[in-house]
C-alpha cells in the first residue's frame, strides 16, 4: 500500500502548484500587520477539504474583534485509521508581510513556477507544510487506503504573531483534543536534506529599550542629554551579556545564547536637533536553563550603568517572552518513528536539534505533549522571493504517509 501511495503523490505535481497559487492569492495577514487574517485562506481550504473527500472537519473560531469577520479561523481534520491513535500533522495559515516590494522580482501574492521552483510570500513558511498535509489527506482518500493510525490535520491561525488566537486558544477550549500517545509532527522547521528534527527551543525575550533624555538645537548639545549617545553606548553593553550568560549546548545551532540589539525607531527627523528619544529593541535567544527574570535584571543592571554615566533615563519592556519548555525526548516515540521515515524517504539519517526559533510546538510542550517540528525547507522564510521546491512538497508528504503506517 505504501508504494501504491508513493505513486499517487509522485503524480501531483499539479495539485501543488494549484494549492500553492490559491493559498499565496489569499494573503493571511495579521491585523497589526494590516491584514484581514486568515478567513480567505480558511475558507479555500475548508472547500478543498470537503471536495476531497475529507469530510470530518471542525472550524473553530477564536473571538477577535479587530478583523471584519469577528473571529481567527483554526481548521482540525481527520482521516480515520485503524486505531484512534492519532498522526497530527500541524501547520500555520497565516503569513508575515512581504517587507519591501522593490527586493521582490515579481508579485508577491502571484505565484511564479520556474521548473521545480515556486515563489511567492508563503510558500515555504508555512504553506509547504499545509500542502504535504493535504497532499497525505488525499492520497488516503483517493486510494482507499486505511492506516494503522488517524490522521489529523491542524491548520492553525496566528502563529506569526504569537499564537493567542490559534493553538493558545486550542489548548484552552480542545484541552482534550490530543491524547498523551498520539504522534504530534510540526512541519514548520528543519534543513535542505531534511535531517534535522527539531526536539527543543531557546527561551524568546524581545525587549523594548526607550532612552529619555533632553532635546536640544544641536549648536548647543551641552543645553542636552543626548539620548542616543546614551543609546549608542546600551546597545554595545548588550554584547557583554554573552559573558554573563555564557553556557554551550551542543544540541542548538547556534550553541549559544545570543542577545541581539535589532530595530530602531526615529529619534528626530532633522539633523540639527540633539535627540531626547531613542528607542531600540534587543532579541534574547536564551539556552533553557537560565531564567528570563535573570535575563532581564542582568539588561537592568547595563541600563542603570548608563543611566549613572549618561544622565538619562531608561525603561525596559517586554514585547515578547516566551520561557523555553521541557524539550521533547530524543529517544520518544515520535521521534524515532519521524527518524525512520525520513530514512526511507530520504535515505539521510535524522538526528534531535535545538533552535533558536519559536514554534506552535512550545504552547503543546508545555502541557507535558511530545512534538517533533520537521520540514525539509531551504531557509526562505521571511524574506524577498520566497521559494518552495515542488519534489519536497511531495516527499514531505511522503515521509508524513509513512508516519501513518506502523510497520
């Protein structure tokens, strides 16, 4: 039967350029980035799905009322096997924005086929790992075939803004929708020869840093406390944090904590002003292990150092903190199920990794769930000219048909 499978979605390349073209033509924007979220999306695939043959689908709809329909839409698909024990597959809907359109080498939203070659905002993160579900879901359906396991599909709202209105919301309204032995696979991280299945995450902290010290006209700078030289000399004291917190661990790449001063706001907009705002933001990426408390108090000290030498004032606060969870176990059953279908699939040897990165699996983690995050991906998310390759959206598939079979 699995060859029979493997067949089937040999033949498909077709249906990935059409899923592709339809999801990238409805953009799943959040609404702080200006977007309507993830209903157009939501209802294209809810109407795949029913036309497919899939027929066992529940929408649920986590309030939110700064989007016109009211709601975030989160579809759950299944598939019966012979056991109850289910093969969740778990993928996010929603897309980040295309940043600037001039580094775009065509329409964004428009799907462009070059070969193997698909580009369009979405189409790796997180549409690829969308299809390879879909595409599994019907080579079932279309083949009659029956698997030794359930098959269940999660297509998740809001994971590119921190997840409250996508699996948050599942976890506190379906607490009972995953059982303790059901094999939960995220396709949405991994490396191009796919040998690397994501066990555990670095704890997140993005912080806002806000620098208040006293505009002045420029001729004059001694009128002033300039804030962005106050500013200037926070952001090269956040490089000492890698000595405060300096612990290795092999299993992430990179194998160490890293503290990242990223975006600036504009301070002033003529040149001939001394400034008394600057803001900045700094990204934590912290082994587990340490507490962010610690984290923070460790930024607070630096920032009481240049308050004292600059005669400034700064303020920290979160933007985002996400506290790193128990990572899954190495040697837990769907890890090495994944392990040995990638293997077959793609004749490469899979091991246990760590990132830097923060996925849905961390809101499943913390209530005690295995997961295993895995994708075959070239690395394109987020940016310009975003691409897929069609043979892994149909070998991703593969490998996620061969979870279903227990042999």
């Amino acid at each position: 039967m699995l060859e029979q499978l493997y067949t089937f979605l040999d033949n498909q390349r077709d249906l990935v350029i059409e899923l592709q073209t339809q999801m990238t033509a409805r953009p799943a924007l959040c609404p702080s980035a200006g977007g309507i979220g993830e209903i157009e999306k939501a209802e294209y695939l809810k109407g795949w799905l029913a036309a497919n043959g899939i027929t066992d689908v529940e929408e649920v709809r986590a309030p939110d009322d700064r989007v016109p329909c009211g709601y975030r839409p989160t579809l759950i698909a299944r598939v019966p096997g012979k056991s109850s024990r289910t093969v969740w597959l778990l993928a996010h809907t929603d897309v980040v924005p295309t940043g600037d359109l001039a580094l775009w080498t065509n329409d964004p939203w428009q799907v462009q086929v070059d070969g193997d070659v698909l580009c369009g905002r979405g189409v790796e993160d997180n549409q690829q790992g969308i299809v390879s579900s879909l595409l599994t879901a019907k080579a079932l359906v279309a083949q009659g075939a029956t698997p030794d396991f359930t098959l269940g599909l999660i297509l998740v709202a809001d994971e590119e803004t921190g997840s409250k209105y996508g699996l948050d919301y599942i976890m506190q309204t379906k607490p009972e929708l995953f059982a303790k032995d059901d094999l939960i696979v995220v396709p949405d991280v991994g490396n191009a020869d796919g040998s690397m299945i994501e066990v555990a995450e670095k704890s997140i902290l993005w912080l806002k840093v806000t620098v208040r010290g006293k505009q002045c006209h420029a001729s004059r700078p001694a009128l002033g406390i300039n804030s962005l030289e106050a500013a200037a000399e926070m952001i090269l004291k956040v490089r000492s944090l890698h000595d405060t917190f300096p612990r290795v661990d092999e299993l992430f790449e990179p194998n160490i904590s890293t503290f990242t001063p990223t975006k600036k706001e504009l301070n002033v907009e003529n040149v001939n002003t001394v400034p008394g705002l600057d803001v900045f933001y700094i990204d934590c990426r912290v082994l587990p292990g340490y507490d962010l408390a610690d984290v923070r108090a460790a930024i607070r000290k630096l920032a009481d150092e240049v308050e004292a030498s600059r005669g400034v004032s700064i303020s920290l606060d979160d933007v985002q903190a996400n506290q790193s969870t128990d990572a899954t176990p190495a040697d837990c059953d769907v890890v090495k199920r994944l392990a040995v279908a990638i293997r077959e699939v793609y004749n490469v040897e899979a091991r246990p990794m760590g990132i830097g990165g923060g996925t849905v699996a961390a809101h499943m983690r913390v209530h005690g769930l295995e997961v295993a995050c895995w994708s075959t991906l070239s690395g394109n998310a987020h940016q310009p000219d975003e691409k897929s390759l069609i043979s892994i959206n149909i070998n991703d598939a593969k490998v996620m048909t061969r979870l279903l079979f227990d042999k």
